[in-house]
C-alpha cells in the first residue's frame, strides 16, 4: 500500500475535536500579541521595533533556516554566527570571548520544539545589553527553566503553519515589550478565499475530511482543469531541499506587514490545543521506539522532556548524501537545514555545520497514524540499511 503522508498539518474533523486549553502554555497566550504572516515575518518585525540596520550586527546561529537571518540582511544588518552545544544552545563561552560591540540583537532558538535553558542566555543578553530574540518557530507550546516558551526574549516569534492546519501565519510576541504602533495591513478578498480554498483542498487530498474526501477532491480537479497550472495541496515541503533555498528565503517586505489570512488567525484562536500537544508527544515517543537500534541512524534527541511539544522528530543518518536523496525519491516528507547561509563559518567542536548534513527532520505532527508512522520508519530503515 502506498502512504502520502502530510509533512504539515491538515484539516480535518479531528482537528475539531477536544478541549481547546492545555498545561502547556503557548506563545499565542503571551501578554502583548500581533500575528504576522509567517515566522520570518516575526523576526524583521522584531529588528523593525529595534531599530536595527545597516552597521548593526546580530547574533545568529551555525545551524538555521535561511529564513531566520534574510530579515537582518534584508535590513542591511550584519549576521554574525555563533557556535552551539551539543544540545544546542548557544556556546555562552566562545561569545564572552568576542567583540559584540556592533551587535545589537541575538536570535536563540529552540531546535526541534525542545525548550533550552534560558536564564543564562538572558542573564549575558542583559550583561552585554543586547536584546533577546527568543525563536520560537519549532516550539509553539513549552516551557523552559521554569517560564513559558516566548517569555525570556525581549520579543519572540513562532509558526502557525508548522504546528496548526493553516496556509500562512506566524506571530510576534512579548512578555516584557508593548508592540507598540505595529499596524499591519489586511488581505484582498482573493487571497482569503484562495487560503480557504487552498486549506479544505489539502484535508481532502490527504483523507482528512471522512465523508466528504472523494466529492471534494473531484471538486478540485474539475477546479484545476480550469486554470493554467495544476492544483497544488497547500501542505507541502518547505522547499529548502534544493537549489531555490535562498530564493525561498528572502522576505517579501510588503507581504511581511500584513495580517495572516483570516482562516489562519481563525485557528490561531481557536485551535483544540491538548490534541496538537498530545498527539505530537505520542507520535515522537513512538518513533523513538521503532528507531531504536537501527544500524545506520539514531535519534539524535531520544529523551521527550514532560515540558515540551516537539515540532519534528531529529533522526542522525549516519551516510546522509546517498540517503536524504534515496528518501526524497522515496517521497518521504523529510528535509534539512543543509542550506546554510552563505560564509557561514565551520568552528571547531561546533555540531552546527554536522548537524545541517547529518540530521534530518522528519514530521510527527497531531495529524499521523500509527500506521504512517510505521511506514515512515520502514522505509528509512530499509534505506539507511542498503549499501
């Protein structure tokens, strides 16, 4: 039986169903709020409100998306990239040893949706009186040392699109900063209907609308034979597995100060938050098990700690290049952040530059069975154990 697995999650009736509140906090509950398009809309919304350009410097990691640091080069700004851990946080000892005289804002992030300590990396922020970016995108729910995700930063952002059933949105938050005189403007009549359209297209495509799949996937095709390009279902890769990663990357400026579609902050609001946490929790846990001593890849991160929600689920390939492209073929929804920004320096002991080949990102979202998941884990088996 072929499986096409939703690597984001889907409409579906599920996706209505369950208490909207969990233990876990969430950004979307942070005391001063704006959603934003997307992710990377939220941070050059951040350096906005910093006042942050051309001469200034930001910290930024070795192992990131080439969204987190389009917006600080988009403003002219300077990245500056800083080693991580093994458990990656950031190297607090190689940065004391720096001049950060011209930085003026650092981006810490929460790799894969588990929260990392934070107090310390306030405690220099404050010290060196840099703001604080807390990078949220991975880690919607969570709490780390002691607060909620999102409350340590001077601000912080995060991705609807990676943890509801949306076609856009992000938001920028804090705990600590009005947002003040953030306005953003508001989306033509087209654009809802096409992200409402685009939304219950992607449920049917992937079974998530019971009852109603095959009349609404006729309803798209008979849709798609009447304009010039094929339907395409909204949930899809985030393009970062090729060649157009940095044109992917780089910030639309006038999309970037715009609200999200309506359908996105509908969700936003009222998303059934326990089975996003409980579902996601459950799947991780369930591929840690079936990945177990599996020759050829590991879980790089097999402990799920009771504070976190994870976003994705990091497996370490051992032999990454001939596998990520037999996966890919494969039509596995995986991908990494081999796409590093350009000049982006190798530090010795930094497992920024392995991690970006090694570690692939595999989904684990609300929306997976059980029986996807053991599909999922056969087949990277079966590949990772192949010559």
């Amino acid at each position: 039986m072929r499986h096409i697995l939703p690597p984001l999650p889907i409409l579906s009736w599920a996706s209505q169903s369950g208490p909207r509140a969990r233990a876990l906090p969430c950004v979307l509950n942070s005391p001063h709020l704006v959603l934003t398009t997307s992710g990377r809309a939220a941070i050059l919304l951040a350096l906005e409100q910093l006042r942050i350009g051309r001469g200034d410097q930001v910290l930024l990691p070795t192992y990131h998306c080439p969204t987190m640091v389009s917006p600080a080069q988009h403003l002219g700004a300077e990245p500056l990239f800083f080693p991580i851990t093994a458990t990656g946080e950031p190297d607090l000892d190689w940065l004391a040893g720096q001049d950060l005289s011209r930085v003026r804002a650092m981006v810490v992030a929460h790799y894969f949706g588990m929260p990392k300590p934070m107090k310390a990396i306030r405690a220099f922020c404050d010290k060196q009186g840099i703001a604080l970016i807390e990078d949220c995108a991975h880690s919607l729910f969570g709490i780390a040392d002691g607060q909620p995700v999102g409350s340590w930063g001077d601000y912080a952002i995060a991705s609807l699109t990676k943890f509801l059933p949306v076609p856009d949105g992000g938001c920028l938050a804090s705990y600590r900063r009005e947002l003040s005189g953030l306005r953003l403007g508001g989306r033509g009549v087209r654009s809802e209907l096409r992200g409402l359209s685009n939304t219950i297209e992607s449920g049917a495509f992937y079974g998530g609308m019971r009852g109603l799949n095959r009349i609404l996937r006729a309803l798209f095709w008979l849709k798609g034979r009447f304009r010039s390009r094929p339907a395409t279902p909204a949930a899809t890769s985030n393009g970062m597995e090729d060649g157009s990663a940095y044109r992917a990357a780089r910030i639309d400026s006038k999309l970037a100060h715009r609200r999200p579609l309506m359908i996105s902050r509908w969700f936003a609001g009222q998303a059934k938050r326990e089975r996003i946490v409980l579902n996601r929790r459950a799947n991780y846990l369930a591929l840690v098990e079936l990945f177990q001593n599996t020759p050829g890849c590991r879980p790089l991160m097999a402990d799920l700690p009771e504070y976190a929600a994870p976003y994705v689920f990091p497996l370490w390939v051992d032999d990454p290049e001939t596998k990520y492209q037999q996966l890919r073929q494969a039509k596995v929804p995986l991908y990494r952040w081999d796409w590093l920004w350009p000049d982006t320096p190798a530090y010795a002991g930094d497992p920024g530059m392995a991690w970006s080949r090694h570690v692939f990102q595999l989904p684990c979202h609300q929306d997976l069975t059980p029986k996807q998941l053991a599909w999922l884990a056969t087949t990277i088996k079966a590949v990772c154990h192949s010559p």
